[in-house]
C-alpha cells in the first residue's frame, strides 16, 4: 500500500531502483530483437555492446572520455570560483543582491548553446571554448540558487550571534557560510548534472574529440549502437559523479543529515 511521505527502507529503494532498470532493458530487448522497430533507426541491447566494445578497444573511445570528464570538471570548478562567491555576497548584503540580482535572473534563461558561435569567434575551437560553454551555463544558475539559500538562513542564528558581540563580517564567516555550507555543496552537486549537457553540446559543434564529437560522428553512419553506447556512458559518469559527490557531503557535513 502506497503512503504519502512514507520512508521506504533502503533495501526496498535500491530494489525498486534496479527493477526499473531490468524493465527499461527488457522493453527495450523486445522492441528491437523483436522486430517490432527496425534496427537501422534504433540498435538493440546486445548490438550497442559490440559496437561499444569496439570503440573502447579499436577506436580508443576511452580518450574521448577522459577529454570529455576533464572539459566538464574544469569549467564546473571555474563557474564554481566564480558562483560560490557572488552567490554569498547577494545572499548576505542586500545591495548587492539589488544590484546583481536583475542581470543574473536574466542570464540565467540565456541558452549556453546560443553563445557558442561567439565564444568560437573568441576563443577559436580549442579547450577554451568548451570550457567557457560550461562556465556560461552553470555560473548564473549557481549564483541565484545560493543566494535564495543564504538569504534565507535563520534569523535568530543570526541575532544569537550578534547578541554575543559578532561583527558584520564575522557574522558571514561564523553564522552564514557555515550554516549554508551544506546546502551550497547541494546546489553543485545539482548543477554539476547540468554541466553534462552543456559539455556535450559544445562539443557537437566544432570539436574534434569528446563523447559528443563521437556520437554526431556515429549519426552520419546511422551507427545507433555507438550513439546509445555514448549516451549510457554519459549517464554513467554522471550516476558516479553524483555518488561521490553525496558521499563527500555527507562526509564534510554530517550534521545535515540529523
């Protein structure tokens, strides 16, 4: 019986979990193996294996990976440097809230790929470029979303700490950011899914190298297997990423699972 807002123990979750993946590969098994959507358009399970093996083994597929990893977690840190500090400052001083706050709500619906063919003009088609994707998409995102969130930090911490005789700035240092640490390590953690796609739409324009390079490569030769081999690779990093990424959260702040 299904509770609203009932917990379910985690031995249930990660069997769930895994059960929609068996039938995502079974439906998928029977639409193609079974003829009924013809294989040219979309590759069967065992196909995409193959043709995934031979791109890790023939083609040197593994290179395009760790390019593709190094472009996402180098503008993800840059956008972060960036972000992390201006979404504090806006979230703890209201000037600077009021004067920022207009330009980055309307940056943030600027689709990072509509600024390609001008970071091309600038940057030319090397690393720089796709990096400056990534930094373009991520940085006004992380900005906003933390200063929501340092706005909104507890106000009798806040009094209790100025009763005690902190300062303006100490205020920040001992009462805001550490009070919001968990939640801004969140909001990466988020934000570093969405560098993903950024990252491989850079590099399906003017790259020649990448998971992205790869699978608009693969659809001129209609190879569907290694376009999905591409895509699950993609999702796989991004799953790993994202467990590590809670692990050492949970790890720097215990005290936010309580």
């Amino acid at each position: 019986m299904l509770r609203p807002l009932h917990p379910v123990p985690p031995g249930a979750r990660t069997v769930l979990g895994i059960a929609f993946f068996v039938l995502f590969v079974a439906f998928w098994a029977w639409i193609t193996l079974g003829g009924h959507v013809n294989r040219i358009f979309l590759a069967d399970p065992l196909s995409m294996l193959r043709d995934g093996w031979r791109l890790l083994v023939e083609d040197r597929f593994w290179l395009d990976i760790l390019i593709t990893i190094w472009r996402v977690f180098g503008g993800f840190v840059l956008a972060s440097v960036i972000a992390v500090p201006l979404g504090i400052a806006m979230g703890a001083w209201k000037p600077v809230e009021a004067f920022l706050e207009p330009f980055v709500s309307f940056a943030r619906y600027l689709p990072a790929s509509a600024f390609i063919p001008l970071l091309i003009l600038w940057a030319g088609i090397g690393e720089l470029e796709k990096l400056l994707v990534i930094l373009v998409g991520s940085v006004f995102q992380i900005i906003l979303i933390i200063a929501v969130k340092v706005g909104s930090t507890r106000r009798d911490l806040v009094e209790a700490a100025y009763t005690l005789g902190a300062t303006d700035n100490g205020i920040v240092k001992r009462v805001i950011m550490p009070a919001n640490a968990p939640e801004i390590a969140e909001t990466l953690r988020l934000v570093l899914g969405w560098a993903w796609t950024y990252v491989i739409v850079a590099e399906l324009i003017g790259s020649s190298s990448g998971i992205g390079y790869m699978i608009i490569n693969s659809q001129s030769r209609l190879a569907t297997g290694q376009i999905i081999f591409g895509i699950i690779v993609i999702g796989l990093i991004g799953l790993l990423s994202d467990f590590a990424f809670k692990a050492l959260n949970r790890w720097l702040y215990p005290w936010s699972l309580a």
